[in-house]
C-alpha cells in the first residue's frame, strides 16, 4: 500500500511539473519585435506557448499613422504563412514568415508587391505592463 501511494504521489508531482514546461519550437521564437531598414513599419507578433502557435502579427507604422493585423492562413515548425489587405491602397498580399536564426526573420511577400524583407529582432519578448489604480 505504501509503494502504491507514494507512486501516486510521485505521478502526480511529474505530471504537474510536466505542465510547467514551454516548448522550445521555432513558433515561440518568432514571438517579439522585428524591424528592417527596408520599411518604415515593425511587425509586432504575438504566439500562445501552450499550443506554440502564433496568434497575431501586426505591421505598425507610426510615420504613417497605420497598423495592419495579418490573418494567419496556416503554419508548422518551419514557417507561418498569412494574408494581409489593406483597404486604403486596394493592396493584397501574402507573406511567408521563416526564421534564418534567432535574431533574424525572412518575410516573402507575394502578391500585389513582389519582395523579400529580413527583419532583425529589436525585442525577443512582448512585456506587458500591470496597471493598478492607487486611488
């Protein structure tokens, strides 16, 4: 009885530590803030690290007052393919996102635009800020 218990015990204890591990897959790395000297605007992308899937990506220009969320289509271990409209300029494109290494982001835009754009990471983490009230 007591080899039982205490193997219950056990199980139990790795199942929960098991529940604190991250994968470690090239989703989570794309997350952060990438800019290029090719474009004024950065691209902003968010992942959800308990299924490793990148959620959101926005290009965000403050020289043309702008943000653009892309609308991811698909994505696995090696790339995240989306489409973008941008209704002011009647533009559709879709881009293909794929890590070079960790600090570097390829961007192949096809479309009604035809180019490649390498994105450097200027911030490896979104950090969000807790607001409290101090009234």
């Amino acid at each position: 009885m007591k080899k039982t218990i205490t193997g219950l015990m056990l199980f139990f204890s790795l199942l929960i530590l098991a529940q604190d591990i991250k994968p470690n897959g090239a989703k989570l790395l794309l997350e952060g803030i990438w800019e290029a000297n090719e474009t004024s605007y950065i691209c902003i992308i968010t992942v959800d690290e308990g299924f490793n899937t990148v959620k959101t990506i926005h290009n965000v220009s403050f020289e043309e007052d702008l943000v653009l969320k892309e609308k991811v289509l698909s994505q696995d271990d090696k790339q995240v393919i989306t489409s973008l409209y941008n209704k002011l300029e009647n533009h559709k494109i879709f881009s293909t996102y794929s890590l070079i290494n960790e600090d570097q982001l390829l961007r192949n835009i096809r479309g009604d635009s035809n180019v490649n754009i390498v994105y450097t990471r200027r911030d490896n983490k979104l950090r969000y800020q807790q607001i409290t009230n101090n009234n």
